[in-house]
C-alpha cells in the first residue's frame, strides 16, 4: 500500500518561473500529485522529483536509504526551489 507525502516549498533562491512561494505545498500518494491550494507543479521539477517521490511512497524497511529523504530541489541551479518532503497519514 502506498503511503502519502507531502511536498512544501521550503525556500527559494533567485527567481521561480513557475510561480511557486514559501509555503507552497502538494500531496502525492507516489502516482498523482496535487497542490493543496489548486496550484500546479513545476513541469521541469516533477521530472526530477519523482523518481524519489514514487520511492518514497512506498512501505520500505527502516534501514532503506530513502528513508533518510527530507528535501528535494528542482534542477534549476541559479534559481532552485528546495522542497521539505514529510510522510503524511
């Protein structure tokens, strides 16, 4: 069974041309992903977020590395956006 995330906006450096802001926040279930205000993602960090994303997403043993997971960017390097991810009930 598939566990839940959620992505928050946690800082950004520079400029977003997607229009994501601090606070920004989506929750996945490792197959869809929604904005919790309506808000789209990013079309060029979704592709880099979701390898993680769907891994995260599933049921792993304690000691698996994605466990340790607690931030992603997007691959813009002049103007990241870092997302906090947290596992969600």
């Amino acid at each position: 069974m598939a566990q839940k995330a959620k992505l928050t906006v946690k800082s950004i450096a520079g400029y977003c041309s997607a229009g994501h802001k601090v606070g920004d926040s989506f929750i996945t279930d490792g197959v869809t992903i929604k904005g919790e205000q309506g808000q789209g993602i990013c079309i060029f960090a979704l592709p880099s977020l979701a390898p993680y994303i769907t891994a995260y997403c599933r049921e792993t043993p304690t000691s698996d590395w994605i466990n340790q997971l607690s931030e992603l960017q997007c691959p813009d390097t002049k103007n990241t956006v870092k997302f906090a991810v947290e596992r969600i009930e």
